[in-house]
C-alpha cells in the first residue's frame, strides 16, 4: 500500500464552498495517483468533508485541476 498526500493547489471559492490552496489529508491507495483513479474520489471527499467540512462534490473540485497527489511513503 501506498500513501498519498493530496492537497488542495489553488484558494478558490466555488459554488459557496471555499477553497484553500494547501489543505491536505492523506489517503492509502494500491500504488497509483488517487486522484486521477476514480474509485478512490468518494474516498477523498469524504476525508475532506471530516478533516474541514468543506464538500468537494459541491464544489466540483474532485479533479487533478483542483487536487494535487504526493506519494509520501
């Protein structure tokens, strides 16, 4: 298993949710970028709805546009 860091790449505000370029959490995957993967994009929204209270869904933002993955382990 593989850890990832995703993080948020630009401050934003979409559809009333704001963005803050930074706000991260970190997943554990099968090896392979979890944002692009999208089996893993509920996986992420729900981490960032726990961690901020911020919904992704929302807000559009579950794309690598808007979401940057780092391989952290």
């Amino acid at each position: 298993m593989a850890l990832w860091k995703v993080s948020i790449n630009s401050s934003t505000k979409i559809n009333s949710v704001r963005l803050r370029k930074g706000m991260s959490v970190q997943i554990a995957n099968n090896g392979m970028n979890p944002v692009i993967t999208s089996r893993y994009r509920d996986q992420i929204a729900q981490l960032f709805m726990n961690d901020f209270g911020i919904d992704l869904k929302k807000a559009n933002a579950l794309n690598s546009a808007m979401l940057e993955a780092e391989r952290i382990d």
